[in-house]
C-alpha cells in the first residue's frame, strides 16, 4: 500500500463511505440466522455466530487487516496507522441477536465500522493513529447473562472468569461454548484505546418523530433493576370477604401505578417499567398469595435515579402497610448514567453539520457496548432512525440513507480522532 504521509484532514473530509456496499453487506450477514419474518435469530456463541464471526473475518482480511480475538472471544480488526504505536480509534458494536432479532441492532455498527476501513482502504491513505474495529461478545444476554459481557470484560466491569463460567439453560458455559465455536482467544489483557465510537439504530422512536438523521449521543440513561415480591394470603375466591382478604395482586397493580408515576415525576428521561409479573398460584378461583414483579427505573444522573430508588422503596412500604401484606424489594443491576466524553461527542456533532445532515442531541436509553467502553477511554455514539422506532424484534428496519449518512458520520468522526491523537502526541 502506498502511503500518503502529506494527507491532509482537508482532503479527508471529501472521502464518502459506499452506501450500496455497506446495505448489500448488512443483507448478506443478516442471511445467517435468518429467520421467515424476515428477522435473524443468530444467538451469541452458538455455530450461526462462529459462521457471521468468519464471514465479518474474511471481510476484514480482505481489506488487510490484522485480526486479535481475546479471551472472551472480542474480535479486534485493525487497520495500520503511519504511527502505529499510538492506541487504536476503535469503533464496533455485537452481531449476536435477540431470538426474534433484527438486521440492523449491533450488526450496523460492526458493518459501518468495516465500511469506514473498506473506504480507507479504496482511497489509499492511512490514519496517524491505527484504526480498529471490534466486534463485543454478546451484548444481548439472551443466551447468558451477563448482557454487554464482551465489553463488560474488556472495561473490567466483571472478570473474565466471572464471564466464561455462566451458563446457558441447557448448561453449556461461556468457556465451553467459546472453545465449541473456535473462538477462545490467548489474548487476557485488554489494550488502551484512545477513542471509542459506536454507531447504532436508535432503538427508538425520537429521531424519526422529529424527522432527525442523526442523533448526537449525550450519554446513557443510569438502570436501576429489582425484583420485588408481594406476599399476601392465598385464600378461597367465594368464601373469604372482600375486607379479609391479603390480595397479593392487588398491591401489585398499586405498585405498577406508583411506578409509572414515580418515572413522569422525573421526567423527560425517566423511565419506568413492570415487564414481568408472577403470579401464585395463578388460579382462577385462588386469592393470589403471592406476586413478583420485575422493576426497571432509568434517569439521566444519578440524583434523580437515587430518588427514584427511594421513591419505589416508599411505594413498596405504603402499599404494603396499607393491606397488612410484606413486600421484599432487592435490587438486581445497576448501571450509573454514563455520560459521554464531550470532545468525541463534538465529533460526532460536526461531522453531521459538515457533511449537512440533521441532528439532534438524544440520550441512550438502552444500554450498549460504548457504555462500557466509556469507562476505559473517550467515547460517543451516533445513532441513526429505526422504523417506527422499532427493535429487538424481526420487523426492525432502517433506511439505507440513515445508515449511509451514519457511516459517514463515523468515518468523518474517526479521522478527526486519528489525527488529532497524532498532533497531540506530537
Ligand atoms: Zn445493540
């Protein structure tokens, strides 16, 4: 490869990504696991994921990249720099999926990220810094648990042996089904990134609502998960009077309602949600004795996500009270609000007003790789319109026009990182 040392940003900026490529890419990795509605169920580490890990290795290869993958099973694709020495720009994001998943959630930010060296690469000009793209182990937790565990382990979030020894439902643990698909990889010792950047489908409704192409990623939402049980008195439905009873369910709906409520109180970024109720003994004629119900509170900053925690403690303890019944809350995840490094987001910012798309400043409410990544170096997301807003589920789709303009974005948002990690170290 010839190598341009005069390359200047200035012509950097006039390089375009092809929309084509990376659309007829997405389509031909969405072809593994794809399912008849029209999604793809390609879960993580199982044989349709050895098979979409080789393809996007081929791709990467093609393009002369060298490729690590690392004890967790992180596949890193990386493009020389003129200083090689300096820490990667990386980008990337998961193509694992959901059981009824979608062709774009993860996929489009490995793909952008491969499109973005594929573009390099046709122009025939190198970066100060190194570029990378990373493909993160199983950022769903559909078939394990951890989700984000990939990155998770990259950041230090959880160990890598914590990691590799949880196991699917049919006991198939992480280490095994790495080794099973050909990707345990030698490498235990994560290296330093100097910027992080990841493109994504929105996930949600608020780009296309306000007819945005691009939307500049603050941060993401801080999660609060609990299990929380109602325990009541089973008793029988004719005979036991309405006064008597210890209806389990029915503190139950009083806590769904002071969830909602305690989530608009802290609004615009509060969220609140009862996803999941069990209900025992579940029978028609059986006063319920005893419910659990799964509760998910998101907030911007740690403040408001505090309150809301003793809000829902309050709730638990008045509605409780109030019926002579025990409610238990314990707290199962939780992840601070991460925000985003401002510079990187600046970035991203300009490289949308550069290249004349449409922005808007929006905040992560799911959580994604970057989140993590965001812990060991400067990070930023772009987010791009998903249909009807929405995701995880086989009728996600996206215009080739959103995700061509992301990926333009990224790449512009890369180089300005490349090269300013060049002139800094200078
Ligand atoms: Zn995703």
């Amino acid at each position: 490869m010839q190598v341009h040392e005069s390359t200047t940003v200035a012509t950097f900026a006039d390089l375009r990504v092809d929309g084509a490529r990376l659309w007829d890419s997405l389509m031909q990795l969405a072809r593994i696991g794809a399912t008849a509605k029209g999604g793809v169920c390609r879960l993580a580490l199982t044989e349709l994921d050895r098979q979409a890990r080789d393809l996007f290795i081929a791709w990467a290869k093609e393009i002369g990249c060298s490729v690590r993958i690392d004890a967790i099973g992180n596949i890193f694709a990386r493009r020389a720099g003129l200083r090689d020495d300096l820490p990667p720009v990386m980008t990337g994001s998961h193509i694992d999926t959901q059981p009824t998943g979608g062709k774009f959630d993860g996929n489009y930010g490995v793909l952008a990220g491969l499109e973005v060296l594929r573009t390099l690469t046709d122009a025939n000009v190198q970066t100060l810094a190194p570029l990378e793209v990373a493909v993160w182990t199983n950022e769903e937790g559909s078939r394990f648990v951890p989700v984000m565990m990939g990155s998770g382990v990259f950041a230090g979030a959880f160990t890598l042996e914590h990691a590799l020894e949880q196991h699917d439902r049919e006991g198939i643990t992480v280490r095994d089904a790495l080794s099973q698909i050909g990707y345990a990889g030698e490498i235990k010792k994560p290296h330093a990134v100097g910027a992080y950047f990841e493109a994504h489908i929105e996930q949600g409704p608020v780009l296309e609502a306000h007819d945005k192409t691009i939307g500049v990623v603050q941060g993401a939402l801080g999660q609060r998960w609990y299990d929380v049980t109602v325990h009541g008195m089973e008793a029988h439905a004719g005979p036991t009077p309405m006064e008597l009873r210890r209806d389990a369910l029915l503190v139950a709906a009083d806590l769904i309602h002071a969830v909602n409520r305690i989530a608009l109180d802290h609004a615009p970024h509060g969220r609140g949600t009862v996803g999941w109720l069990d209900v025992h003994p579940n029978s028609r004629n059986v006063i319920p004795g005893r419910v659990t119900l799964t509760v998910d509170l998101r907030a911007a900053d740690d403040a408001s996500l505090t309150a809301m925690d003793s809000a829902l403690r309050a709730a638990c303890s008045v509605a409780g009270e109030k019926s002579g019944i025990t409610v238990d809350v314990e707290q199962v995840v939780y992840f601070p609000p991460q925000p985003f490094t401002a510079e990187l987001v600046g970035a991203v910012k300009q490289g949308a007003d550069t290249l004349g798309f449409s922005s808007m400043d929006v905040i992560s409410g799911a959580g994604h790789d970057a989140v993590y990544l965001a812990r060991v170096a400067p990070a930023a997301m772009i987010f791009v319109p998903c249909k009807d807003g929405i995701s995880h589920n086989e009728i996600e789709d996206a215009r080739a026009d959103h995700l061509e303009a992301g990926c333009n974005v990224l790449l512009q948002a890369m180089l300005s990182a490349a090269q300013k990690a060049g002139s800094a170290d200078a």
